[in-house]
C-alpha cells in the first residue's frame, strides 16, 4: 500500500483487525504545501513534463478514542516531504479544459511518478494541481506560454 492508513476507510484494517489506540492528526500548526513545476515555454501539440513536490506537517499523536467518529486520521504520520507526487494530483487548467493530461496506467503504476500535459492551441495557460492526501490543498499556479512549432 503506498499511503498510511486513513481512518476507518482503509485496506489495511481488514474485518477482523483491531484499530490502533492511538493515531496522527494534523497538529496545530500544521501545513500542506504543494508546489508544481512546468516549463514556462513549450509547443502546440507537445506533451510538456509535470513535476510536483509536496511537503505536510507537524502531525500529532492522540488518542483514537478522542477524536470524534467522522475524523481523519493515520495509523503512521504521513511523509513530511514527497520529492515526486505528479502522479497523486488532480491536474487543471485555465481557461478550464485547455490542457489535455495523460493518465497514470497498470503499467506504470509505482515506477514512475510522471504526468504530462498537451495543448492544441497557442496560448497563455495557467497550471495547477489539488492535492487530497493527506489533507486537501491548492499548488502555486505556473504560467506556461504555447507556441506555435517553427
């Protein structure tokens, strides 16, 4: 599994497993950031790198039994840095729908961390990504500028 359990929503705690006494929650001070990189120049019709990074942090240890039933939660405290999530972002765009994205498959599944994006027209676009693990959150937006191929 390559995320830690999340609350009761988990394929690691089977039926017959007992949840964890006591679990990690987001600290007081806790922060997401997620932060994209495209290049700011590329072509009509050429599919264009994405990189993604993500850092989350403090987290805190409770007592399960403490937090209300609804909660989220992990039985290990999530990475506090992802050099490489491009793979684990929702991809958008503006103006909405311009960019095309490729999707992960089987066969790259767990090899690669790679997303790629393609635009038909010329243009200035603007490129982000939104994040659900471990808490919900908006990248940087970067500017990319579509040229026509010479």
């Amino acid at each position: 599994m390559r995320y830690p359990a999340i609350g009761i929503m988990t394929l690691s705690l089977m039926c017959c497993e007992r949840a964890p006494d006591y679990v990690f929650v987001p600290a007081e001070n806790y922060k997401l950031s997620v932060q994209v990189v495209v290049p700011t120049t590329a072509f009509v019709n050429e599919w264009i790198p994405l990189k993604a990074s993500r850092s989350s942090g403090p987290w805190t240890r409770v007592r399960r039994a403490d937090l209300p039933p609804e909660s989220r939660w992990f039985a290990e405290p999530p990475p506090s840095f992802e050099p490489e999530v491009a793979d684990n972002l929702d991809w958008l765009t503006d103006p909405p729908g311009a960019g095309r994205y490729d999707l992960p498959t089987a066969a790259t599944a767990g090899r690669t961390n790679e997303r790629k994006v393609i635009f038909s027209k010329p243009g200035v676009y603007f490129v982000w990504g939104e994040s659900a693990y471990p808490t919900k959150g908006k990248s940087n937006v970067a500017t990319i500028t579509i040229h026509h191929k010479p």
